[in-house]
C-alpha cells in the first residue's frame, strides 16, 4: 500500500491509526517531532497510540506515496493545493475535508480539479468520529469517484475490516451531504442549546433535510446519495452527538455560552457559502440562511426561530 496522510488533525491521525502503514504529514516541524517521539498526536487526538507502522513526517516532497489523503479543513485547501501544487499533481488525491469554499463555492474535489486539473480526484466522507475510527469501532464511509474503476482501487485500499468503504460515482451528492448536514448540525445545537425541545429538533432535522436535497438535486446530485451514509447517515450522527463540534458551536451559540474558537467547526463558513449558493440559484434554505445570519451576527436565536415559525404554512 502506498498511501500518505496530509494533515496531521483529528481525522488524518484517527485515518493513521486504522489504516496502519501510512505516512502521517504535518505542516508543523515540531508536531512531528513531537508525535515521532511520544507516539502520540497530543494536540489533535490524545490518548490514542500511533501503530508501530505509521511513519511521521513533516517533508512534503520527500513523499512518494500515490494515493495522498487530504485530511485539512475545507478552508485550508485551496490554499494547501496552490502552494504545493508541484508535489500534489499527477497523485491520487483523496479530499477528507466537508464543506463548501468560501471563495469559490466549491466542495472539496470541486476545489481539487480547480487547481490540479491533471489530478487524480475522490472524496471520502460519511458519519466517523476520529476517536472511533481510531479506537477501530465499526464504521462505514462513502468513497466517492466519477471514475469507477479508481473508486474500486481506493475502496479495496482504503477499506479494513472494521472501516467499511461504500462507492459511489456520485461526487457532488457526497460532497454536499457532507458539508449541508454540519450547517443542519449547527441549528440542531441551537435548538438545544436555547431548550427548545426534542421535538423540536427532530422537526429541525426533517426540514433541514429537505433543504439539503433541495440544493443538492438542483445541483445535479443523486437522491440517492443524500438518502445514504454521506447525507441522512452523518446528519443524524452529527445532530445527535455532543461529540460533534459543529453541534456544541451550535449549543453554544443556543445557551449563549462560551465557544472555542480555535476550534475546526465547518459548517460556521459553510453556511455562508451555502447560504450565498442557495441565492445564486434559486432555492430556498430558510435554515442554512438563519445559520449563516446568526453567525454573522445579524439574527439572535430567538428572532431565527420567530422568523421561521412565522413562514406561511405549505405542504412537505
Ligand atoms: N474529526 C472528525 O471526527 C472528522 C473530521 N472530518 C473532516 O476532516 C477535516 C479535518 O478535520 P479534523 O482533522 O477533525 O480537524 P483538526 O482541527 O483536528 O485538524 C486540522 C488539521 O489541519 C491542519 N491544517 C490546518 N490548516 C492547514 C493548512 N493551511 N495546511 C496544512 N495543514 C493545515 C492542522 O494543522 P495544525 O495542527 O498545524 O494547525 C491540523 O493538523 C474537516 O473537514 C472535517 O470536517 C471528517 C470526518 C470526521
Ligand atoms: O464529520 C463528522 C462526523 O461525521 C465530525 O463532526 P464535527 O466536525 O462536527 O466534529
């Protein structure tokens, strides 16, 4: 197996531990020092071992692996593709990251063939937390790729026995899926976080569904996908969870407490991304639009739900 890990967070470590003969990159030369001699990634995923096997570096050309993961926040990787794009093109690249690009509007592999046409593109995405990908707890995820037969590689070379790998073609369903649910993810938090019920959230995640599908199928994506692992299957993960940092920023926001803001929480750019997406074509996401008002500082919780409980009744 030749494959390497870029990015050194959360999940390209929790990636590390379950796949084992890897290499593990990071930006930083003293976190690599670091993790060579602890054998453990202190920053990002504490009390987890590194295996034996897993290599560590921080010298990005010195990498010959073909298959290279691309484990950074969606933010960071358009950038991270522009400044190594001698060492990245020609390579399999495997996206890890959800969301939408701020700038450009694009998912992850949309950014990957923006940049590095000459790439080799997928994305892996799908409900995972790092810890128990990392712990090797029964998992399954979507390897998406247009080109089946390099989707059928990287799902026998990315797939263990308790990591389960689903194809699909469908790149721009998997895309969306991943990156709409943590936008849903948000709001769900919110609901909780200002105690406005269960049911209230249950309510919150059927019509932020429904809006998920509605952007996604308009913008060529299969229902199909959003009904699977990268869609439905990481929304109910991640609305469901206080593992989740996209939905304590949420709870946070909700009860008016103090967030972290160092750390990654995707669906906070996302939702403005998507929220500007929506209105470049047409299509109504009341509450991606609430999110990414609330974030923006234009909305307090309670004028959102107000707004949204006063739209006019309508069929499902
Ligand atoms: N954590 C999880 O459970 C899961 C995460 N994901 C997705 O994986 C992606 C990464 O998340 P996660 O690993 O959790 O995030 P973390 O915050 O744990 O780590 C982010 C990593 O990206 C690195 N990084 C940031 N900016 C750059 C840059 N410009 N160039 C190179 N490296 C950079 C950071 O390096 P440094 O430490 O030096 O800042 C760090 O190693 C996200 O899109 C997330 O949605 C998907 C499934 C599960
Ligand atoms: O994507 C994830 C679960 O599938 C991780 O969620 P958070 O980024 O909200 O922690």
């Amino acid at each position: 197996m030749s494959v390497a890990i870029l990015g050194a967070g959360a999940f390209g470590t929790a990636l590390a531990c379950a796949l084992g003969q890897v290499t593990l990159w990071t930006r930083d030369a003293d976190h690599a020092r670091d993790m060579a001699d602890t054998r453990e990634n202190t920053r990002r995923l504490p009390g987890i071992p590194l295996p034996g096997e897993v290599q560590i570096t921080h010298d990005l050309a010195g990498i010959d692996a073909q298959t290279l993961l691309l484990a950074m926040p969606m933010q960071a990787m358009r950038g991270f593709l522009h400044d190594h794009g001698t060492v990245l093109q020609d390579r399999v690249l495997v996206a890890c990251s959800k969301g939408v690009d701020l700038d450009v509007l694009l998912g992850p592999v949309g950014v990957i063939r923006q940049n590095l046409p000459d790439a080799r593109a997928a994305l892996l995405t799908g409900p995972s937390f790092a810890h128990d990908i990392a712990r090797g707890l029964p998992t399954a995820l979507t390897l998406a790729c247009e080109d089946p037969e390099l989707g059928m590689a990287l799902q026998q070379e990315l797939s263990t026995n308790a990591l389960r790998l689903y194809r699909n073609t469908d790149v721009t369903g998997a895309e969306l899926g991943g990156a709409l649910k943590n936008v849903i993810a948000i709001a769900a938090g919110m609901v909780i976080g200002a105690d406005m019920g269960e049911s209230a959230r249950a309510a919150l995640m059927a019509r932020g569904y429904a809006e998920m599908q509605r952007l996604a199928l308009a913008l060529g994506a299969q229902a199909d996908t959003l009904a699977g692992l990268s869609g439905l299957g990481d929304l109910i993960l991640t609305c469901g969870s206080e593992k989740s940092r996209n939905f304590r920023y949420g709870l946070a926001l909700g009860s008016g407490a103090e967030f972290d803001t160092t750390t990654t929480v995707e669906g906070a750019a996302t939702a403005r991304a998507v929220a500007r997406l929506a209105q470049e074509h047409g299509i109504d996401m009341p509450i991606t639009r609430m999110v990414a008002a609330m974030i923006e500082g234009y909305l307090t919780v309670t004028e959102a739900r107000d707004a949204l409980l006063a739209r006019p009744l309508t069929e499902e």
